[in-house]
C-alpha cells in the first residue's frame, strides 16, 4: 500500500542522456556493446511490446517491493514482536531510500539489477545462517547473482569475492558439501547459459564487451608511457598522456569524446573485443604498477562526493535531465509507442526528493564502514557481517572504477546498510527486552507446577 500510494504520487518517467536512449534503441536493435544488454532485451522489450513506455515505471515500482520485503525477512527475527516491528520500519525505509525511491522512474538497469543483487544477498544470508533448506537457496542464489553483475558490471568484483566467500565457507568450514557442490554447479551453469546468451546479443560472453574501456578511463590519470608503450602505436601516445589525461574529472571526456583516449584505443583496434582487451591490459599494468597511486585516485574520486558545487552539479544532472530529440521521438512512433514526451524540465516530487538528499550519497561507504564495526561489537553473527564487508565492497568497487561521481552505483550499497542498520537495531531490542511471546508461556508453566504442589500437599 505505501509503494502504491508513492507510485500514484509521482510516476513521471525519467531518462538520462545516452543511457536510456541506447537502452531503448537496443530494446529493437540489439546490444549494445557498452553497457547492460541483459536489461534491453529482457526486460524492455517483453514490456514495449505492449505499446507503452509508462508501463515500464509501474513495473519498476512493483518490483521495488521485493527489496522491501527481502529486507523485512533478513531483520525479522523468530523471537517476538518487537523484532517484527523494527524489520517493519526497515522495509519502510528501503520503500523511501532515496536512489531506490527515484531510480524506479529511470529507463535504467539500477532499480532493476537491486531487485537481482538483493534476492542473490537474501539467498545468501540463509545458506549463512544454515537454513533447513541451504541447499535449494544455494542453487537459487547463482542466478540472481549472474543478472545483478549482467545490470550493473562495476558489481562484478564484490559479487565475485561473495561467490568465492561462499565456497570457501561451505567447503572448508561449514563441511556442507552438498549446499557447496549446488552453488558451484548452478554458478558454472548459469554463466554458460548467460554466455551463450551474451554472444549472440554482444559478440562476447563477457557481461559487457567494453568494459576494459571503462576500467581504463577510470585509472587514466596513473597511466604512463610505460602502461602504454608495449601495446600502443607512439603516434597515438600523446592523446593518452597528455595533461588532460591527468585530470580526474576530464575522465569522462577522454571516455567518450572522439580523438580521445578511448577513440584513440578503439582505432588501434580491430573490434570492440580486441580493444576491451588492450584496455584492461593497460590498466591492470597500471594499477599493478603503482597501486598506491590507484588507491590515491580511487581516494580522491570520494572526496569529489563532498565537494559541493560539484557534486550538486553532478545529481542535478543525474536527476533526469535527459532529453529525447525529435528524430528519437518520430522512432517511436514509427514502433506505436505514443506515451514518450521530454520530461526534463518537470518538476515533481521524487526529483525534488533525490536533488535535497545530495549530502547523503557520500556518506553511504562511510555508513557502511560504521555499520561493519557496530556489527563486530553489536551483531556478531556471520551473516550481518558478511551483509555489512559486501555493502563496503561494493561502494569501494563503484567508486574505483567510476569516471565520476554518480550516486546510482550506490543504491545496492544503500540498501545493504539499510538492512544491517535494521539487524543491529533489532539485536539491541530483544536484548533489552524479553519476548513477549515467551513470558505468558513460562506463567503459565508456572501456575500449573504450583497447582500440582499444592494437589500433592
């Protein structure tokens, strides 16, 4: 009911520049090449086949009470009331977590891949927890896992290090060679079937056959003649290393500006394949190369989170300035979708919502952070803990291989301390008070052993 009555509220559907018009290009075309091809084809098209592009929000919106819901069965605990109360109010706020809340109304993969990446995470928490049926939530865990990295690729290191967290812990302490021998087989399974998909739809069975260009961008100011040299022809040397190059916040130029970085590596190649490849090579070389520097970049890539003329600059962007000119307007007609007018200039109230909350994107790693350590004092179980290191993971991950500061890559992050926050709390109140359930019980029990004594007497 109150997803609902925020979907009624606002339901304007927002797009973001390049993002959502390759998206819904791709929905007809295939691909693409350079981003998620998983959300256009499985998503996008079943639904534009219907003949409506609002259609696309409202099932968003309906999906955004499953990470809700999730979140209420991982706080929830078996032992009164209370805890059912406190999991009530964390599901609450993931309904009016910011980036969930406004990403719902995007033509983008986030809401969609925080939907996969909870499930995966919720899965998880009870093969952890050794629930009675670990093995069946094992095997249903690697799918999740395969979509959520397919939506949103800078997912892919965290969700990696939990996969081998899990085999490890299955195989080699918990002794559960069954729930292990299921998640390693539905893994293995489930990316081969996601390859073979991925190559008909992007030529790679990568999940996403350009990401080596974004892993370069993103480490571009530490790149050298010595990164470049073994692989890159001299005459194209000087559009990598000159000083533009240097700036961190020029990365997204040198991403997507012809005669740049990335143009310059793409003309060097003979495919996007071959050009992924010679990318990640180059940055791997640098960041193996001179790993403090990284560490520095990745540093001060967060710290650009709390400059603030830049960072309002950058959600005011995020927030749907996208605009659809008139020639992508007359394509979707010619597919009879007739709903898609330019929404950038309207205001409502989930936009006001995400543009107030700028200060609180850059707090989620430090949230994070915080949440862990309240965790190894607070809530000691395995499962929280894990909840919390993948939270501070994935946060780490976007924001070392992002170009640029962009609050969308840390909505599983945002969800995840959510979650925790809401484990914590629920600790500290059935530590406080006993259950309610329990204390008539034992009354009860009580009475009757008197009632007995006194019989016998």
């Amino acid at each position: 009911m109150i997803q609902g009555g925020l979907t009624s509220l606002d339901a304007t559907p927002r797009y973001c520049f390049g993002d959502s018009g390759s998206y819904l290009w791709s929905a007809y075309h295939g691909g693409p090449v350079d981003r998620s091809w998983t959300y256009p084809a499985w998503f996008l098209r079943p639904i534009l086949s219907l003949r409506s592009l609002n259609l696309i929000v409202y099932v968003q919106c309906a999906l955004g009470v499953v990470p809700a819901w999730l979140a209420f069965g991982l706080v929830s605990r078996r032992d009164g009331r209370r805890s059912d109360m406190v999991a009530f109010v964390t599901a609450c706020a993931v309904l009016i977590e910011p980036l969930a809340l406004t990403y719902q109304r995007f033509i983008l993969a986030d809401s969609l891949g925080l939907v996969m990446a909870a499930a995966a995470l919720f899965l998880c928490v009870r093969v952890i927890d050794r629930s009675a049926r670990a093995p069946i939530y094992a095997a249903l865990a690697p799918p999740f896992m395969v979509l959520a990295a397919s939506l949103r690729t800078s997912q892919v290191p965290s969700l990696a290090l939990l996969c081998l967290f899990m085999l490890i812990l299955l195989f080699f302490f918990y002794r559960d060679y069954r729930s292990g021998a299921t998640l390693l087989v539905s893994l293995v399974l489930c990316q081969l079937v996601f390859s073979h998909y991925a190559i008909k739809n992007q030529g790679t069975p990568g999940y996403n056959a350009a990401s080596g260009r974004f892993m370069l961008a993103a480490v571009l100011p530490i790149v050298s003649r010595d990164d470049v040299q073994p692989y890159i022809d001299p005459v194209r040397m000087p559009a990598i290393l000159d000083d533009d190059a240097r700036n961190r916040r020029a990365r997204p130029n040198e991403l997507f500006n012809p005669g740049l970085v990335a143009d310059e590596i793409q003309q060097a190649t003979e495919s996007v394949k071959k050009e992924s490849e010679l990318a990640r090579r180059i940055a791997v070389h640098a960041m193996l190369r001179d790993p403090i520097s990284f560490f520095r970049l990745a540093w001060s890539s967060y710290l650009d989170y709390f400059d603030e003329s830049f960072i309002q600059g950058r959600v005011l962007l995020e927030a749907g300035n996208g605009e659809f000119n008139q020639d992508e307007l007359s394509h979707f007609a010619e597919h009879h979708i007739y709903d898609v007018v330019n929404t950038n200039l309207v205001q409502s109230p989930v936009r006001g919502y995400f543009e107030a909350a700028w200060r609180y994107y850059g707090l989620i790693p430090a949230i994070s952070a915080i949440l862990l350590a309240a965790s190894l004092v607070v809530d000691r179980r395995l499962s929280t803990l894990t909840l919390a290191a993948f939270a501070l993971a994935s946060a780490a991950s976007h924001i070392a291989f992002s170009t640029e500061p962009v609050p969308r890559y840390l909505i599983v992050s945002a969800w995840v301390n959510i979650v925790v926050a809401g484990r914590i709390v629920c600790v500290l109140a059935t530590r406080r008070s006993p259950s309610g359930v329990t204390r008539p019980v034992n009354q009860t029990t009580t009475r009757s052993s008197e009632q007995r004594a006194n019989a016998l007497a």
